[in-house]
C-alpha cells in the first residue's frame, strides 16, 4: 500500500488547510483522483481535447475552493459534482458539437482515436450510452462506469435515490436493446 492510499481524505483536506502542507495535500489529491476524474469527463464530453480542457478548468475550481469544502458529503463526491457541472458548462458553451447533451457519436470514429482502448463491443455500448436521454446518460455512466452508489449519484445529480434507480433502470434496458440490435454479428 502506498502512502497516497494510507492517506485518508479527511486527512488531506486538514493538509490543505494548513499553509505548511497546503501543496503536499492537493499534489496527493491530484494524484488520486485526476485520473478518474479525467475518465468521468471524458464520458461526458468524448474527446480526449474537450476532457482536458474542462479537467483543467475542474481542477482550478477544486483547488480554488477547497476552502470552502464543507465536508457534508465525501470529498470525491463534491469534486464529481464540480467535474460535472464544469462539463455541462462546456456543453452548453459548445451547442454546435452537441446533440441531445452528448456529442453524435455516429459522426466519431472511437477506433481512430488514439485514446479510445477498446473493441468493437466496447464502441456499441458506448453508442447506446450516447443515444439516451441526457438525464439517464449521467446516471448511466456513473454508476456504471464510475461505480459510484446511488447516495453518492444522488448528492452529485442533486436526485432521490428512488428516482436514480428508476433511470439507471430504464437506460439499462435502453442500452441492452441497442446493443443487441447493434451487435449482431461481432
């Protein structure tokens, strides 16, 4: 175990806190979480260019208002919810790039990009997850890849647990449809 993961998040946020370990805590912040932060983003916005972008801009809100951080909900929660509300400000400013919350992935080719990892299933399911409604979309990816609970989902989407198992529900069923219909022949 490293010593990143032996440092609890209450723990960091007391380092950040104090001037003396103020850049020791956020550098270890960082460490832990710009990686799925990153991925989180890139869910949303589907290029690497654009998750950067608004990864930067997550970031610089984070660190700005770390102060402010209440400790009512866990801390990757809070910077989730930041990260997301950044990325639908990004949405927003970028109409044009846009459809329905979600860039038209018929028009990107996933297997082109350099960063995109997966096979050809991996391209399908991640087409079915473009295709639903922009609300069930955010449950959809943060519950399943984020694996995130639903209390978690709940504080960042500022939703009843009831209500997001309900959508998460509904985009699964939306999903298996699409890729069943999509995948015949792989």
């Amino acid at each position: 175990m490293s010593k990143l993961e032996k440092v609890s998040d209450k723990e960091l946020i007391r380092m950040i806190r104090h001037d003396r370990t103020r850049n020791t805590g956020f550098r270890m912040i960082y460490e832990r979480y710009h990686r799925e932060l990153y991925w989180f983003l890139r869910k949303i916005v589907w290029t690497h260019e654009n998750a950067d972008d608004v990864l930067q801009e997550t970031w610089m809100k984070i660190f700005n208002h770390l102060d402010d951080f209440r400790e009512e909900s866990a801390l990757k929660s809070w910077m989730y919810r930041i990260a997301h509300n950044e990325a639908l400000q990004f949405l927003r400013k970028n109409r044009r790039q846009v459809t329905s919350g979600s860039q038209d992935l018929s028009s990107v080719d996933l297997q082109a990009d350099p960063w995109f990892k997966g096979n050809k299933i991996h391209e399908i399911l991640l087409k079915a997850v473009a295709q639903l409604p922009e609300r069930q979309r955010q449950i959809f990816e943060l519950k399943y890849f984020s694996d995130l609970k639903y209390s978690e989902i709940a504080r960042i989407l500022d939703l009843t647990e009831g209500a997001l198992k309900a959508s998460y529900h509904h985009a699964v069923q939306k999903i298996t449809h699409f890729v069943k219909e999509n995948s015949e022949g792989i």
